[in-house]
C-alpha cells in the first residue's frame, strides 16, 4: 500500500493526503545517545534551533561529534515523498552512527504531519521551519536538498542525490 502511494505521489506531483495521526515526536532527548565520550564541541554549522513538528524546542547541537545529513524537504513535493523511505532506512540501519534531521519547509504544518505520518518517516526529528530561517542559512533554494556534515560539522557536500548515492555518500561517512 505504501508503495502505491509513493507511486500516485511522485506521478501525481504531490504527497497524497491522509487524516492520520502523527507518531510520538522525536525529541533531542529521545535521540540516541551513541556519542563520543564527553560533549563534543558544537561546529558553527549545528549552531541553530528551531520547533519541531509538534511545537518543542529542538538544538541542533545535540548531533554534534557524528555525521549529520540536514534534508531540507516539501510536504507537496514527489521527489522528497520518494526519498522517505530511504531516510528512514538509513536512520534506522545508521542509528546512533548517523544523525539526520529532516527541515520541513514550504508548506503548513499540519500538511508536515501528513507527510511525515503517511510516509512512515517519523524515526527521524523534522523542524518546522516555514519561515524559511534555516533555508536561508544553508542557502537552500529549492526541496529536496540534502547538506552533509562530518563529524565536526563540515559541510562535505549539498545538492540532490538519488537513492544509490545517497547510500554511497552515507557509506563514506560513516566508517
């Protein structure tokens, strides 16, 4: 049934639409916890904050000291509904090892929650951020962009990547 959605989705150009509810909210306390002994020092590129889906507060600084993958997404965007099940394929198989958070842009908030809830994607924390503010940060012109950041923050590379690189990028980050 998924697949069928994804399918309609990505030749249809936009999300399909479900009155679903949205899973528990991931919260920077319940992300693992799988870090570097002491606290890693927080890199200027993870030096921001925004709400999540739900309204709470989310740090970015709670990635530092591992890859991060920043996935700046559309909830009426095909292409980002066809990349979800690879994000939470990679969260899941990546877990502690990777961290990746989806920035939700583009679009209102209760269509972020559909997307997110209809495309089984909420192992992974995702901001709100409908004003644009970390967009703009990362210069982020157009969804579905991906920023991956290395262990100390440095932006390794931005831009579009199908599935199979998205892997490969993931492979060489992550020893």
């Amino acid at each position: 049934m998924l697949a069928a959605l994804a399918a309609v989705a990505v030749m249809s150009g936009c999300a399909a639409k479900a009155e679903t509810p949205v899973s528990a909210p991931i919260t920077p306390a319940s992300l693992p916890a799988e870090k570097p002994a002491g606290k890693p020092a927080v890199p200027a590129s993870l030096r921001f904050t925004g709400k999540t889906l739900d309204g709470a507060s989310f740090d970015a600084a709670t990635m530092a000291g591992r890859p991060t993958i920043l996935w700046f997404w559309a909830p009426w965007c095909a292409t980002c509904a066809s990349e979800a099940q690879s994000i939470s394929d990679l969260a899941n198989e990546y877990q502690g090892r990777l961290g990746i958070l989806g920035i939700a842009g583009l679009g209102d908030n209760k269509a972020m929650h559909e997307f997110v809830s209809d495309l089984n994607v909420g192992n992974v924390p995702h901001i709100d951020d409908q004003a644009g503010a970390i967009w703009k940060r990362f210069k982020i012109t157009q969804q579905s962009t991906y920023v991956f950041l290395d262990g100390a923050g440095k932006v390794l590379k931005t831009g579009y990547l199908d599935d199979l690189q998205l892997t490969e990028q993931v492979k060489s980050m992550v020893a």
